[in-house]
C-alpha cells in the first residue's frame, strides 16, 4: 500500500530525549520501517524545523521522510504548532495532486490528525488517527502547566468522530476516548511494538558500579515522567545506583533547569552520590543501558503508552511502574514486574527494594517479561495488523472534493 504517515512534530529521524522528542518519533521510525521492510511504500510527512533539511530525505530504513515547509523552518515548541496547521496540511494537497497519491493516511497526535484530515477530505484519501496522547489526561494531571492550546479537547473529540478509523494504543486510551464522547465502535487497539533486534537480553551491556544494584529510568526529562518520586525512593533503596537516561546531551545537563532541580532534590536527599543523570542517549545505544541494569523503573503520574517498560522488558529487564495508561497492559502485576501507584516513593523503594532482595523472582520477571515483549508486541505483528486496519478504511469508496 502506499501509505502516508503524517507526524508534525515527531521526525523518526530526530535525535530523542529533549522535551518533544520521545515515543512519537520512536514509534513513527519504528513502524515506518516495519511497514516498508512488508513491502509497503511509506512517506512520513513532518514539519521542516531547519533551513538545511531537504525535502525528501530516504531513511536507511527504506522510508521516505518529507520535510513540510509550515511555519519557520527553526525548531517550535509543540504546543506553538497548532497556526501552521493550515499550511501544512496545504502543502499535502498540492503535493498529493502529482503523481504520488497515498492510498491511506496514518496521522500521528491531534495536530497532525488536524491536517491529515483536512487533506484527506479534499483528495478522497482516509484518515486513521492515533493520539499517541490526550488533551483530557494531560490537563488532569498538569492543571495550569499545561500548556496545550486551549481548544485541544475539542478538536481531539471532534476528531474521532470525523476520521475513518481512530487506532487506541491501549485500553486506557479506549475509556478516556469512550467518556469524551467517541463512539467506542470507531476504535481498534493495536498497541506499539518494540524493535526485537535492538532490544535483546544479548548484546553488549554499558559499564557498572562493583557492589551496587542498578536500577534505570529512561525519558524525556519532564516533570510528568515522576523522575522526582524515584529519587525520593532511592533515598529509602540503599546499595544502589539510579541512572537517568533522557534530557538534553550530557554536556548541556548543567543548564537545563529540570536536571538542576533533580539534581537538587538527590542532594537534598541525601543521594547525590547515588543518582547520576546521564543525558540524552542515541536510540541505537539504549540497549546498552537496559541491559546493564537489574530492573528498569517507569514511574510516571501518567503515560498514554510508555514504550521504554517495553524496550526493558525485550532486553529481559524486570519493570517497577506505576499503574497507569499503557504500563498496565504491557507489564503484568506480578508476572513480568510489580505495578505502584503514581507519586508514592514509599510504596516504589519497597517494590524495588523487595526485588532487588528475591534474586529468583527478579530471573522468574525477566524470563516473562522477554517473552511477553517477543510473543506480543513485535513492529511486524504491530504492522501486519495496521495493515488490515488500512485496508479496511481504503476499501470504503469516498468522493474526492475538488480543490478551489
Ligand atoms: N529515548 C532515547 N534516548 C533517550 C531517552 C529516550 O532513545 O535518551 C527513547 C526511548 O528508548 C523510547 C522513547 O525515547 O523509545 C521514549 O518513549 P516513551 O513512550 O517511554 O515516552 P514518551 O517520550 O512518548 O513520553
């Protein structure tokens, strides 16, 4: 099929960790390249954020990337992308009159659904929309920090009910869309995969502390991801080390002012000496730090999917979350890791504590957890079923508007 993915702030080229840049452009590069490696043609649609980008890039995974010229061709906040929608989705209609027309349109957040949805109905093409996140979490949990445009919840419900096929990447998802008003019978679930070759309990591990545990905790280096409750935990974990993966590169790390105040908070308890934050690593080396660790810890206040409990999980690591969105379908209670509540760091330090002390059952976790990661969440099943979804939607005939 020729397939058009549309991710307007989420290039899968981008290098991730900084404040915009994490499970979107994973997911996107990852299923892209699923989708071309089954014999698919892919163009990924993202907004040009540099002079130098040229227009059409091709990934060595065997996709296309297009640069869309929306808005300065300079890095935007996210949140600040929402008035070049319009053009953005312009340009995909012009450009979908010559001679490359997609058959389906996969769009990625609300604001690319915005503009895939505006092309989609001017060329005839279906739109299938995965929100990767929603408006309605992030503004129960964020309150007035959050800064998403004021009209998001609105546009998002309007959204699933306009497009063909909304794809829930898990069943959280589904009851949040449900109460905001989309009719359950437009959603599928399919649930992002993770790459099995990259994410393998083999491979070459990064270096160790003799004598300390290791416990990991991977992402963007926002206040949601609950980096704050794992340091207040650490305090109560003694004998172990707790690296931070994510943010800006390490030698930036100084002056951005959420790493200074994690790293504030692990002085003012006691564990400076214990929480080292890492920085922003390559997305071909994460592997290396999964598999140096004994158990990764997720503990966000929310997450609409949370790929790294699964990438931790393909490399056989054990996973201390917190019982939110997306974590409690991929980790099972008990099974492949233990499940917390959100912002309790007495009740994380004794789950991470209580597997750091049962060697068995932290091997019994690892065996499950590879497993589950390889038997049901791979990007060629995850691809082989977006494709049905696809051919479903395309099969639908819809009338082509003419543009003005
Ligand atoms: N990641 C990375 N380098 C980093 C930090 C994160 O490659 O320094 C990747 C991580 O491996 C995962 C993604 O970024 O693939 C984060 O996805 P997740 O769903 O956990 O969080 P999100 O960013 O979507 O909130």
């Amino acid at each position: 099929m020729r397939i058009a993915m549309i991710s307007e702030h989420a290039s899968p080229l981008a290098v991730l960790g900084g404040e915009d840049a994490g499970g979107q452009n994973t997911h996107v590069a990852e299923l892209s390249a699923a989708l071309a490696a089954a014999g698919h043609e892919v163009r990924v649609y993202t907004r040009r954020d540099a002079p130098d980008l040229p227009v059409t890039v091709r990934s060595p995974d065997g996709y296309d990337v297009v640069h869309v010229p929306a808005g300065p061709a300079e890095p935007v906040a996210k949140d600040a992308l929402l008035p070049h929608m319009r053009e953005f989705s312009r340009w995909l209609i012009e450009r979908w009159r010559g001679d490359w027309v997609p058959e389906v349109i996969h769009a990625h957040f609300w604001m690319s659904g915005l503009a895939g949805l505006t092309a989609g109905r001017q060329t005839g093409v279906p739109v299938v929309q995965t929100y990767h996140a929603l408006g309605t979490v992030k503004r129960r949990y964020q309150g007035v920090q959050d800064t998403s445009p004021a009209r998001r919840v609105s546009y998002e419900r309007e959204l699933g009910r306009s497009v063909d096929r909304i794809v829930a990447q898990c069943r959280d998802e589904v009851g949040e869309l449900v109460r905001m008003g989309v009719p359950r019978s437009r959603m599928t679930v399919v649930p992002s995969g993770v790459n099995l070759a990259t994410f393998a309990p083999l491979g070459p591990a990064a270096d160790r502390e003799p004598g300390l545990a290791r416990i990991l905790t991977v992402g963007r280096l926002v206040e949601r991801k609950g980096f704050q409750t794992v340091i207040r935990a650490m305090a109560l974990v003694p004998d172990a080390e707790c690296l931070v993966v994510g943010g800006p590169p390490e030698g930036l790390l100084e002056t951005d002012p959420y790493a200074r105040r994690l790293r504030a908070l692990a002085e003012s308890c006691g564990v400076a000496d214990r929480v080292h934050l890492v920085g922003a690593v390559p997305r071909e080396e994460m592997g290396r730090w999964y598999r140096s660790a004994d158990l990764l810890v997720a503990a966000p206040w929310y997450e609409p999917f949370g790929l790294t409990p699964l990438e931790a999980m393909a490399c056989g690591v054990p996973v201390v979350g917190t019982a939110v969105g997306g974590i409690r379908d991929t980790v099972l209670d008990g099974t492949t890791g233990d499940l917390v509540p959100a912002r309790d760091p007495q009740a994380l330090a004794t789950a991470i504590q209580g597997l750091l002390d049962d060697r068995i059952r932290r091997f019994a976790y690892a065996a499950a957890a590879r497993e589950r990661a390889r038997a049901r969440y791979s990007w060629a099943a995850t691809a082989e079923r977006l494709v049905e979804v696809y051919s479903e939607v395309a099969a639908v005939r819809r009338p082509t508007r003419v543009v003005a």
